[in-house]
C-alpha cells in the first residue's frame, strides 16, 4: 500500500484544518480581491489592501442560481492583473474568473489550449459545488489524468497563489487547501466516491502525499470497502490531538470491532474520546460504536452511560433512541 499516517505529517502548503459540515466552498482571486461561493450558494467578494489587515466583504449573492453559478458578478478591483500587452487567453480567464463569470469557462478551455488546465479545474470545483457532479466528475478525470498540478502553471503562479478551496473529508473535519494537484485529488476522489466508485477514490488519494487530511479520507474509503488490515496500518502509532486524529483513531477502533478484536476496539475509543474538545460528530461516532461493543459484550450500564452522553448534547438522535430502547 505504502500509504501510513504518522505523528508528524507533511502538511501542503498553506493547507489549514478546519471544523465544518460536509461541503465544498471555492475561493478564487488575485491579493487583495477575492470572490468565494460556500457551501450555501451564497457569493461573497473580499476586497483589501494586502498587508494591512483591511478588507471588505460584500455578498453578491445569497442563494446558487439555476445554474449553479453567479454570472453577473461585478469585477473587482485588485493589485494584479493582465496587462495591455498580455495574451488574449490570460486576459479572458483573468476575467471570468475574478468577475465571477464563470460559464465562460468552457469556452475559455476550448478556445486556448493555454488556459485549458486552469479553467478546467477551477470550471470541475465550482460545477461540484453547484452539485453537477457528472460534470463535475468528468472535468477533474481530465485535469487528474495531466497529473493535476494546476499550482505550477504560470497563471495560477501568478494570479491565483491566493485562492482557497475547503471541502468537507469526512464527519467532522474539512481542509482548506491552495489550488492544487492535492485539491484536485480530494475533490476527484470525494466525486468517485458518492457514485460509487471507492475503488478509484482509493487509487486518486493513495497518490497524493501523506498527509492526515489523505488519511482521513483513505481511512473512510478502507471501511466502506472492507479493508480493515489497511485502515490499521494507516492509523498505526496516533495519539488523540485534534478532530482528524481523533476520527482516525476512531476508524481504528472500527476496525478492530470488525475483526472481532473488542478490547483493542475499546482501547481505541478510549484514547479517541479522551479530549472533550473535539467536533461533537466525532464523539459522538465514538461514543455511539463504544456502546455497540458494550452491548455485544453483555455490559449494558457502560452502553447507556455512552449513549445517554450523546443523547445529552443531540436528543433528536434516533439511533441512539432506537439503542436506548433495546437495552
């Protein structure tokens, strides 16, 4: 396999680990200008002087239209641009993306064959955010296919060092990555994966670098599929210090209940659920498989003990009402 989480990871550059429900939000822009669509639909643009600290954030648009794209977006003003004597391509890019015209795209792929890798990734993420995820699916297969480094490209080099996507990995933990090839291989792996595709989702992230955001991911993939042995291996050796170790750990402790190993199971959930500060969806996971094993094992104190920690923070949880009842 040659894929394992360690203590240490090797972390992208300016990859920043967040908290959040499931999604995807894509920003894209120049320093000092940038236009962002959440999770929501809802299109923001960020206005500032770089290295002051002042911005200004207007929404443009509260909900995604039809198209799943805002095309009407006002430009806005930024400290870098095109010049008079640039390409034709990097001027027409420059555009659709600052300005928020982004069914141009396409076109602006079809018509320059240098601004095809650009486009098409920044064309694949927001087609996956509007929920085209065929589409979608199709585009970043391409832009994986030539290797999927959108960060080397001159353009993006040059306008775009800036830009940002966060996209939800798995209960409780999402990242927020720069423009590249890492980006684009959680993206793609994240499409493969909700068609049904786990297999493929595994060979896109097993190609990227090691990394806990990876192995987040890699981990899910292992369950779903079955591989138990590898979900081990990769979670081999962590300690509970944020929600993506935490949640490791916590496939790790599902692994190991599905070999029928218990006691290493519990031991897992131990060290998972030993911080109180981790993502409630986290804990929550752990608190409720914790008790499955309790149950199997006879032991339905400690089984209520952990159900009814989670049924005092979310009492609309109808496992654990359905599990409450059983016992």
């Amino acid at each position: 396999m040659g894929f394992q989480a360690r203590k240490s990871f090797k972390v992208m550059p300016g990859v920043r680990m967040t908290v959040s429900k499931s999604g995807i939000s894509t920003s894209v822009g120049v320093a000092g200008a940038r236009l962002t669509r959440g999770p929501s639909g809802r299109v923001t643009r960020t206005v500032g002087l770089p290295g002051t600290g002042i911005r200004h954030t207007e929404t443009l648009s509260r909900t995604a239209p039809t198209s799943g794209r805002s095309d009407t977006a006002e430009a806005p003003p930024a400290t870098a641009k095109p010049g008079l004597t640039s390409p034709r391509w990097e001027k027409e890019l420059y555009a659709a993306i600052t300005g928020g015209n982004l069914a141009d795209l396409p076109r602006i792929a079809q018509a320059h064959p240098e601004a095809q890798l650009v486009a098409a990734t920044v064309d694949g993420l927001m087609a996956m955010q509007a929920g085209e995820s065929q589409r979608a699916l199709g585009i970043l297969r391409w832009v994986w296919s030539l290797g999927g480094a959108v960060e080397t490209h001159p353009f993006v080099v040059k306008y775009l060092s800036l830009g940002q996507i966060t996209m939800g990995i798995a209960t409780g933990v999402s990242a927020t990555l720069p423009l590249c090839r890492d980006a684009v291989g959680l993206a793609l792996a994240e499409l493969e994966q909700k068609t049904g595709q786990l297999q493929a989702a595994v060979q896109v992230i097993e190609q990227l670098d090691p990394s806990v955001i990876a192995a987040v991911s890699l981990c899910e993939l292992y369950l779903q599929l079955g591989w138990l042995d590898n979900v081990i291996q990769v979670s081999n050796g962590l300690r509970n210090v944020d929600d993506p170790t935490a949640l490791l750990i916590t496939f790790r402790a599902l692994a190991f209940q599905a070999q029928g190993h218990e006691t290493a199971a519990q031991e897992c959930f131990k060290e998972a659920l030993k911080s109180n500060a981790r993502d409630a969806g986290i804990r929550h996971l752990a608190l409720i498989e914790r008790a499955k094993g309790h149950i199997r094992q006879g032991n339905p104190v400690r089984a209520k003990k952990d159900l009814e920690r989670v049924l005092a923070e979310n009492a609309a949880n109808e496992e654990v009402r359905d599990l409450l009842d059983t016992l």
